[in-house]
C-alpha cells in the first residue's frame, strides 16, 4: 500500500485538514465532524501486532484527544490551558507518526488521521484565539493575577499571587507542570515552590 511519509506530516496538515482526496489543504470543518474518540489502530489483526511503544503512543495520543475534545465542548477553557495541551497533542501525535513510518500501515489511516487532529486543533485555535479577545483571561493577562506588595525596602515590592488562581493552575485537574505556571508568572519555580508553602497550598 501507499506510504505516507513524517515528512509529508507538517504541522500545516495538523492545523488544516486534508482537502478530500485531492491532496490541497482546505479549513477545518466544524465540530460536529470530530468523532468522539481517536481512530483506533488500523486492523486486520489484532492491535497487539504493532508492538508496545507503537501501542502506548496511540494510546496517549487517544487520551489527549478525550482530553481537549472535553475543553472544547465544554466551552470554558481558557487560552493557555488549551494551548498548552495543544503543544502536547501535536508533540505525540507526531511520535506516533514517525514509529510507524516504514510500517504496512495504509496512507488513508495517516491522511485520516491527521484530518481529525486538524479539525480538533484549528476548533481549538479558535476558542483559544476567542478567549483571549473576549475574555481577557488570567493565563494570558499576567496583570490581573499578581499585585505588588510592601516588602518594606524601597524599590522592592513582592509579587503577590491570587490564591485561587494559582490553586486551580496547579490541580491534578489540568496536569500542568509547576515549570509552565512559573513561566507564566515570571517568577522562578523555586520562588513558586516558597509562594505555595506562604500560601498553605501543595501540589
């Protein structure tokens, strides 16, 4: 069967879909296109015949597909969360990708595949891109989560961080690394790590 090569996956084809058999790229199609799981790996056979990492890619890939496929109809997500996620989706999708490049896997499982992900990324783009007009959210406005405070030595004030901000950042809830939350803050993760324990919060 025909391959499709990970050179022919470029993130335009993860960002667009694959126009229908013709080989152009067209806009992604609305949400109610999407299927409410990943395609599973292509039979006949069972799926153990693609081995284990082959397996635990897609599985992960399949994960984060439920994941944001949930961000997006539900609705409320903010800007950076989606993103965030987003860059993980991508980052797997592509492992996937190229552990099966010299495989007999058919190009239309490729081609359809990265058509689902094209539409959940650009859907997601868009919520995204609407949060952060509309909403003004707190991950992507710094501004409206921190506060300076008195340190008692001039030219010196704190960063005083929003409690419930930071406490819904860091749940087990949005799988977020402490590292991308410091980074968002502009402070070090070290600094974050003293913060939580001022604040009474953990991880």
């Amino acid at each position: 069967m025909e391959q499709l090569g990970v050179g022919e996956l470029s993130v335009l084809q993860l960002k667009y879909q694959i126009g229908g058999g013709t080989g152009h790229i067209s806009p992604a199609s609305s949400i109610v296109d999407l299927p409410n799981s990943f395609i599973p790996l292509p039979g006949p056979g069972p799926a153990s015949q693609w081995g284990y990492y082959i397996i635990k890619v897609h599985t992960l890939v399949s994960n984060s597909y439920d994941h944001m496929l949930q961000f997006l109809r539900r609705e409320d997500g903010d800007a950076f969360r989606i993103r965030y996620h987003m860059e993980r989706l991508q980052g797997q999708f592509f492992k996937l990708y190229k552990r099966l490049r010299g495989t007999s896997l058919p190009s239309p499982w490729l081609k359809n595949g990265a058509k689902i992900l094209g539409t959940l990324l650009v859907e997601l783009e868009k919520v995204a891109g609407s949060t952060e007009s509309e909403q003004q959210t707190d991950w992507i406005k710094p501004t409206l989560f921190l506060a300076p405070e008195a340190t008692g030595s001039q030219g010196r004030p704190q960063k005083q961080i929003n409690k419930i901000w930071l406490q819904d950042a860091l749940s087990h809830e949005h799988c977020i690394p402490m590292k991308k939350v410091a980074d968002v803050l502009g402070i070090h993760q070290n600094t974050l790590c003293y913060k939580l324990k001022q604040l009474y919060l953990s991880r």
